[in-house]
C-alpha cells in the first residue's frame, strides 16, 4: 500500500473531512453513479469509497448491501486511490499486488478489479470509484478512460454539496455581520417591494446576494406556482377561441 509522509497524510485527511460526508447517510445522486457504472462496466458490484485514517468507508455500494466499511490494511482501495490513472487488477489470484489480499483469497472470491480516484482540484486524493467482479476480466483503454470520467463526476458531486455548505456558512455569517442585536430586527423587508434593508440601504434580495456574497442570480419557477398556473389555463377558456 502506498504510504504518504505524515504531513501530506494529516493534509489529505483535514480535507477529506472538511468535505463532511464521512459517515453521512445513502445519497441518491452518489447511488445513481455507482449503479449506472455497474450497468456500463456489466459488473455486480460498484463502490464508492472514501480512504479515511484507519478504514475504507463506502459512500455508495451498489450490490455489496451488507458491508458499510472495511480496514484500510491490506489496502486493496488505499493503493488504487494513490495510482496514476486507472488501477485494473484482471486477475487477481494471478496479480502479485492481492495474491495475499483476504477479498481474494477469502469467502468474498474477488477476481477482478478497477479504480478510478477521486481528486480534488488541488490534487487530493480521497478515495476511488472501483468496479469488481468474480471472474478474470480487463478493460479496453476506452474504458479505463469512462472509468476516470465516473471519477470526475463523483468528485464534481462531492464539490457541490463543498460549495452549497460554504455559501450557506457565508450567508448565515454576513446575515450575523449586518443585523441589529434584537432578534426582532432581525430582517427589515419593505411589505410593498419586497426589498430589505442592509445597514439602513433598501436593497432587493438580489442585490444582497450579488453585492454581499458575489453569488450569480438565475430564475427558476416554484412547483407551486407552475402547478396553479397549469390549473388557471385549465380551467380558464381559451380567450383567443
């Protein structure tokens, strides 16, 4: 297994926690990806695994139901997360890397398997999306380049729940910056505009967020409201008829 120095170990770990999705519970989005990965590769299992101090903890395990985490020694998921690329084991009663690996020459009965790791834009490694089967298999340099393409789209998941978490922080942070100390002031919102007042300055709530968060503004339509629309051209007639 690959082994960092301490340091660079203690900096990989700080930001695989600052990520806070150690331990946290079944995600939909994170399931698809390992499921739809399955289905491409024609595999039974596909996992996504985070490689924490002591332990490899499954974010996702489609078709492994029974096993949340495992031991990072031997650490079959801990030297693929450190590969260069895709890591394939095609055989691996035949692979000097997980002759002695106890997935393999236990119960389970491993035969083949792929990673892929997940890399964070500065070039921590925190884990892998691997696929396994019980026979010898390999993969087609195309698909080693689908498997790092899963990858990336892990990581592009695991960067927004990052970013959601931070924007939410910085609101609630310059919310506390700019309101009074009574609770009760603690929004001043104009009844007529609808607009709020920032350090006695009325601004719409867009404003706030462009002017004190930096954040971009789209538009999208409340459920809601589209609902009642659809039901107001129902049962409106049609006043061009």
């Amino acid at each position: 297994m690959v082994q960092l120095s301490a340091k660079l170990e203690s900096e990989r770990l700080n930001v695989l926690r600052s990520y806070q999705i150690l331990d946290t519970p079944p995600d939909g989005a994170f399931d698809h990806i390992t499921q739809l990965a399955a289905q491409f590769f024609h595999v039974p299992i596909s996992l996504i695994s985070l490689v924490d101090q002591d332990r490899i903890w499954f974010k996702s395990r489609y078709g492994l139901n029974a096993v949340q985490q495992i031991d990072r020694v031997p650490g079959l998921c801990g030297s693929s997360t450190f590969a260069e690329g895709a890591y394939v084991v095609q055989d691996a009663l035949n692979d000097p890397r997980t002759l002695d690996n106890p997935l393999v020459r236990g119960e389970f009965g491993l035969r083949f398997y792929a990673a892929a790791p997940l890399i964070t834009h500065d070039g921590y490694r925190l884990g892998n999306i691997n696929i396994i089967d019980f026979q010898p298999r390999d993969l087609t340099s195309e698909q080693e380049q689908a498997l790092l393409a899963f990858a990336r789209i892990v990581m592009d998941q695991m960067e927004l729940r990052l970013a959601a978490r931070e924007t939410i922080f910085s609101l609630q942070q310059m919310m506390k910056r700019v309101v009074h100390k009574d609770v009760g002031d603690l929004v001043t919102v104009c009844a007529w505009t609808r607009k709020i007042r920032i350090d006695n300055q009325w601004l719409t709530f867009e404003e706030f967020l462009k002017r004190y968060l930096g954040l971009r503004v789209t538009h999208g339509l409340d459920p809601a409201v589209a609902q009642d629309l659809l039901n107001q051209s129902i049962s409106e007639p049609d006043a061009t008829r």
